[in-house]
C-alpha cells in the first residue's frame, strides 16, 4: 500500500495540484493508497485573536476542518484510496516526524498554497527554504513597470 502525507490548506488548490495524482492511481490494476491529510486550517489575525477566546478559536478550527474533510476526503477515497484526517497544530516538522514514525516510508507532499509576502513554515527539516534578503521582494519587472510610470507621468 502506497502512503501519502499531504499537507493542505485550500480546498480548491489542493484539488487542482492532487488530481493528476488521484488520476493516475485510478485503474482497475492500481493498489490502494493510504492517504494522510494534514490539514492546516487559516491564521487568525492579531487583531482577532485578541477578542476570541481560545475555545471559541478551537471550535472555528474544528467547524473548519469538518468542512475541509468533508469536501476533499470523499473526493480521494471515491476509487478505493483510504484517507486519514489529522488537523495540524503548532509546528509541521514535528507533526511530520512523528506521521513518519507511524507510516514509514510514507512519501510526503506540500500542497498548501503559496502566498505573498508570507514564507509558508517548513514540513520537514530537510525542505529547502528560500534565502530571501527582504520578506517583500519585488521582481525586476515590477520595479521597471513602476520607474516607467513616474518617467511617463512627469
């Protein structure tokens, strides 16, 4: 049985990057997978948390992650696949350790969605990280599309 740890945290991105995946499992000689779902439900703001009480933060997580589960783990177990839920909380290279302890030689996948200006935190200890000297860096073209609007405009 092929294991998968899949990390997430959009359900229509996550989808989009799963299907080739999830297609090409799909077969009438294909073992069963095992997919394992973290998912990593949406930071609340400073400014929210301050006026949320902390059960009232772990019940929108939970609510939240019902949700998720409910509309992506049918749509990968839907040929055979099992799927097992894990809600991630707190740091993700410990949650992979110990997911990896129980599943080993389980393959580990991170689908969460880019964002920008956001570093995304590392799965495992071995994932590469971008060296970035700023934490908003501008791409070349940007820059040379704004340099030519304030040339253009005087």
């Amino acid at each position: 049985m092929d294991k998968m740890i899949v990390y997430v945290d959009d359900l229509a991105y996550a989808q989009q990057q799963l299907a080739p995946m999830v297609a090409s499992r799909r077969g009438p000689d294909a073992p069963a997978g095992c997919w394992i779902v973290v998912a990593c439900a949406p930071r609340m703001t400073h400014r929210i948390s301050k006026w949320v009480s902390h059960s009232a933060r772990e019940n929108w997580r939970a609510k939240w992650a019902d949700k998720f589960f409910g509309a992506l783990l049918p749509w990968l177990t839907s040929k055979g696949d099992t799927a097992m839920p894990v809600l991630a909380q707190g740091p993700l290279a410990p949650l992979t350790e110990k997911l990896l302890g129980e599943h080993p030689g389980a393959r580990v996948l991170d689908m969460r969605r880019p964002k920008f200006g956001q570093d995304l935190a590392p799965v495992t200890d071995a994932q590469p990280q971008r060296e970035t000297t700023s934490r908003w860096a501008v791409p070349g073209a940007v820059a040379g599309m704004g340099a030519m609007l304030v040339l253009a405009a005087e």
